[in-house]
C-alpha cells in the first residue's frame, strides 16, 4: 500500500496520547478515516501516581474497524526492519528522554515507567536511517539505528507493535463500529469510576508529601487531565457526526460533553490551588465532590450513547 508520507498527514493528541497519535498518523497516511478510532478511547487508568485517559497497545483493535491486523513483538534491529519490509507501519516504544527532539514536558513521564511511541515507516539500507513520526512532537525526520538503540526501552532489544497494511480483510459496517463503541465505553464505566476514586486516595494523602515529589503528582496530573478533557470532546465529535443521531439527542449529548468539559478543566485547577495550599481542607473537599460530579456526568453521557446504539 502506497502511504501518503507529508507533515499534513500528523494527527497528534495532547500529551501521553502518543500510542493514538501514532496509530492515527499510520491510518491517516494509508487514507483511512481515523477519527472511528478514537471511538472506543473513553478510558481511564491510575498508573504510577498518575491519571491517564489512554490504554495500554494490545487493547487496540484495527481488525475489527478497519480490517487491519496489528501484533506484538520484541525484537532486534534485524526484527524492526523485517516488520516494516513485510508489514508496513512499526510502533517502537522508546524512552522518550532520550531523544533530540523530545518536548520537555514529557520528560519528567519516564520516571514513573511511562513509555513512548514513535512511528516507523521505513529504513534505508544505505545510510542505515530509519525513516520516523512523532506526532506528540510534531516530528517527522530521520533517526540513526544507534540512535534509537540508545532509546530503547529494553537493553538492546525493541517492543513492537506493527499494523499489517498489506493483508486487508473484511471489516465491520459503520453502524457495527458505533454499536460497539457505545456498548464498550458503557461497560468501561465501574474501571474508569475506579481510576478516579484511586486517584483521589492519594490525593488525600498529598500533603504528607515532601515538597518535590508533591509538586511533581499535581503538575503531571493537570496535564493529563487537559489530556482527558480534549480527547472527550473529540470522541463525542466523532459519535455526533454519525446520521444516526437525531437533532435532540446531539443536543443532549452537546450540552452534556460541555457540562464534563467544563468539570474536568475545573478539576485541573483545584488541583493546582491544592498544590500551592496542600492543608486547605475545604478546596479539598470541594475536589471530592468535583470527582463526584464528574463520576455522575460521564455515566449520564455514556448512557445517552449506549441507548442510541448499544440497546
């Protein structure tokens, strides 16, 4: 398959999106819609002190949307270059402090075990350069074998994750991709629920903290939470561009992902006020029923999808 491989083809997520900012750059460079991916993205994990809204590789399936298949391999240099020749597109986890063009801000991430992906889509025998994308930071170049050796995850060895572009099967009709959607998201509510009740456990136990490490829990969780707040917004725009949907209830679904938008920015910012007045009960107070709320609006908007596809 010929990839359409041009900087306007980049689809990058907020930060600690990269696995999605990949995987969507690939679907994006082969021409297909990428946006349905996004659909089954309503996740939440609490990993690592941290609240992310991303999930792990083996948890995406292309099979099914796209007709794509995608694995999992750990390999050498010789293994990479296989999968690209045989496959196409490469997923290569990287820590991401190890790279020339990283963007700070997701520096201070490797330290509490958070991977990075990078995008590969060729290599030159010649110069020994591996041809890559980092959607995250806005990246396309080229990058030396030792290069990303010095990066690798796993002592001299890769994690791959690859997408299979030149064996295409059948896939499923769009109303299948939207009903599956619906009913995943709803069921992912009890574990979303979790994540954010874990989350404010230890945020209850921030002002114990010292001073650093604190600091460090509250600025890494704002910027995940904006993460959350923009890719929300995103799946609902893809879920209202279906015809399925009548005027009233993309009203509904509307004023909804407004309402979780808002309390999900709101959030953001009593975290900071925390950060900066850790022994102020009421603003911490204030927080446990901002999660609440939040608990209760997403439910509220799962539900208003799941019963328009999912019953």
């Amino acid at each position: 398959m010929k990839l359409d491989v041009s900087h306007s083809r980049i689809v990058s997520l907020p930060a600690l999106m990269c696995k999605e900012s990949c995987i969507m750059t690939g679907l994006n460079m082969a021409g297909y819609n990428y946006k349905l991916m996004l659909l089954e993205a309503w996740n939440l994990l609490y990993e690592g002190g941290v609240l992310i809204g991303s999930k792990r590789l083996s948890k995406f399936d292309l099979g099914f949307i796209y007709g794509i298949q995608t694995g999992e391999v750990t390999g050498n240099v010789g293994k990479l270059i296989q999968l690209i020749e045989n496959n196409g597109l490469v997923l290569v986890s990287v820590r991401e402090s190890k790279l020339k063009f990283t963007r700070n801000h997701e520096i201070e991430f490797d330290s509490v075990g958070f991977t990075h992906q990078i995008l590969v889509y060729s290599y030159d025998s010649e110069s020994e350069l591996f041809e890559i994308i980092d959607p995250v930071s806005d990246y396309m170049g080229s990058i030396s074998i030792l290069e990303l050796q010095a990066a690798a995850t796993v002592h001299g060895l890769f994690k791959l994750w690859y997408m299979d572009l030149f064996e295409i099967k059948s896939a499923a009709s769009i109303d299948e991709i939207y009903r599956r959607a619906a009913v995943t998201n709803f069921s992912r509510f009890e574990k979303n629920k979790l994540a954010l009740l874990q989350m404010k456990e230890d945020l209850l136990k921030t002002p114990e903290l010292p001073l650093k490490e604190r600091e460090l829990w509250f600025k890494r969780n704002a910027l995940t939470i904006s993460t959350i707040a923009k890719i929300r917004q995103n799946i609902w725009i893809t879920f209202s561009e279906s015809d399925s949907l009548t005027k009233e209830q993309k009203m509904k679904g509307l004023a909804l992902i407004d309402s979780i938008g808002k309390g999900w920015i709101s959030f953001k910012f009593q975290l900071m006020k925390v950060m900066i007045h850790p022994l102020d009960f009421e603003l911490l107070n204030s927080i446990e029923q901002r999660i609440e709320s939040l608990i209760h609006l997403e439910y509220e908007f799962l539900k208003h999808i799941y019963y328009q596809w999912g019953k």
